[in-house]
C-alpha cells in the first residue's frame, strides 16, 4: 500500500491544484514581493502556476506580518533539499524524486541542474494533470528529462512500482524529498515511507520535513500552527502525524537507513537568516527536517 495514501479525502480526484500547494506557492512568491533582498529562494513561477485573483495579497492566509515566520520556513526548506540535490549530483547521484510534488517548480528554476538528472514528480492524478497543463499553457513544456508519475494512492498503488514504470532505476541511488506531507499522514504510513525509501540503492538519501508536537512548537509559531490545523481539519485533511526529532532520528534506523540526523529550523535560521536585520527567519521547534541516508 502507498505511503501517503491518507493525504488526500476519499473522493474523486480533481483536475485543479491542491490548495494547500497553492497557499505554498503563494508564500515562496511573497518572499520575493515584500520581504527585501537577498532573497532565500526566488520562486514566482509557482504564483504564475497558480495564477490567483489579482487581489490575491489582500487574502487572509497572505498577511505580511502573519505569514513571516511560516514563508521563511517554506523557503529555507526548499532551499536547503535544493542544495542537498546539487551536493548530492556533484558526486553523481542523477535521480531526482519529489514525493508530493505540488507546485514545486526546481524544474522550471534550476534547469542547469535539473537537466542534468532525471527528476520524478509524484502526485496524485488530477492535480498533477493541471500542473501539467499549465507548465505547457506557460511555455514551459515538459522536457524529457522531467517525468510525471501520476499515482492513485486511494486504489492503494504503489508508488516505487510507478517510479520503475516512468523509468526510475533502482539499482541507482537517488534523492528523495518530502516536504509538506508527513503530517498529513498517519503514523503507520510515515513509517512506510520511511522503509520504503531505506530500500532503495546504497547512496540514496531522504530528506523528509516534519512537524515537533504542538505543544514543543516556538511561541512564535505555536499559535499560527494551532490555527493550521483547525484550518486543516475543517477542510477534511487534518494534521495526523508529529515526531520529536529524536524519535524520527531513530526511527530512521529502524527503517534500514545507515545514518540519519536532524536539520532543525533553528539551524536553518542560522544557516540562512544570520545577516539579515528584517527579523525574518524561521521559527525554532517548527517545521524541521530529517535527512536519512542508505
């Protein structure tokens, strides 16, 4: 059975972008339109994906002052997977795989990169066939080195045998990231992911992003995550899944990984924010990320 089967609502899949995506698609371009430069992460390809009403600004999940913390965390997460991707290709890993790829667009961004791996999207049908159509609408296209891997996790399909159907070696290594998804899942099926990706060829590293519990979140984050999730619930995907970082580190181990560590939200401040006197950075015990290696 897939790993994130429960992600989405037991209904038919529809042909439009996910709005969770779409909500983090917004905050990358948010980073580049009000928060002064150096910039994390340039990304306004995701708001011309998502092609909002013009008043998209004024929306209530698009406060400046608000969204602070939560779009710097989006856009130091995306930063660090973006550089682990390049670390990891400078020593030959050429397999790219984004689990719950949503609006991400390194594709479109970093074509020097991206062109020189093959990059999996994996996402559920219908939003994936709207992403689709749009990268063409754009002038995009989708080059032949970007592969679309439609997975229909509610008939329980499994998506390491997609993977090998739209060309995925396994008897390489890869990068597999997971951003924004596991708290959508269970815990049984974090822990799926986790053996499955353990699976893969020596060399493959997971980097895979996670909420602490709520009650160990930053005092500047606890309240807008408190509000996430009732949001999240009313909208029929409630948040299901928290780790402490230990406990996912260890975890990892008994998956099959050979190491594994914490990249905390607080090191990623350190790592991106230091020089900036804006205030802007992510706030600690938040959004953190576990990197898993075979």
């Amino acid at each position: 059975m897939s790993s994130i089967k429960e992600r989405s609502p037991m209904h038919e899949q529809p042909t439009v972008a996910d709005q969770t995506a779409v909500r983090t698609a917004l905050w990358r371009a948010l980073h580049v339109q009000i928060d002064p430069p150096p910039h994390v992460l340039e990304d306004e390809i995701g708001l011309r994906l998502a092609a909002p009403d013009d008043d998209w600004h004024h929306r209530s999940d698009m406060d400046a002052q608000g969204t602070r913390p939560f779009r710097a965390s989006i856009v130091a997460r995306a930063r660090f997977i973006e550089e682990l991707v390049a670390e990891e290709a400078s020593r030959g890993v050429d397999q790219y795989v984004l689990l719950g790829a949503g609006l991400d667009t390194f594709a479109q961004r970093r074509p020097e990169l991206a062109s020189r791996l093959r990059v999996f999207e994996i996402d559920r049908p219908g939003p994936q066939d709207w992403k689709r159509r749009r990268l063409i609408e754009l002038g995009f296209g989708i080059p032949d080195w970007l592969h679309f891997v439609p997975v229909d996790f509610e008939a329980g399909a499994s998506w390491r045998e997609r993977l090998v159907a739209e060309g995925f070696d396994l008897g390489k290594p890869a990068v597999v990231a997971s951003t924004g998804v596991s708290m959508y899942l269970t815990r049984e099926a974090n822990l799926d992911t986790l053996r499955q990706v353990a699976g893969l060829a020596a060399g493959s590293t997971l980097a895979m992003s996670f909420l602490v519990p709520l009650e160990l979140a930053g005092a500047d984050a606890r309240q807008g995550l408190e509000h996430s999730a009732k949001g999240a619930r009313a909208s029929g995907t409630p948040f299901m899944s928290f780790f402490e970082p230990r406990e996912l580190v260890t975890l990892a181990h008994e998956a099959g990984f050979r190491e594994a560590r914490h990249m905390s939200a607080s090191a990623l401040g350190q790592r991106y924010f230091a020089e900036r006197t804006d205030g802007l950075r992510p706030p600690d015990n938040g959004e953190e990320i576990l990197v898993a290696m075979t």
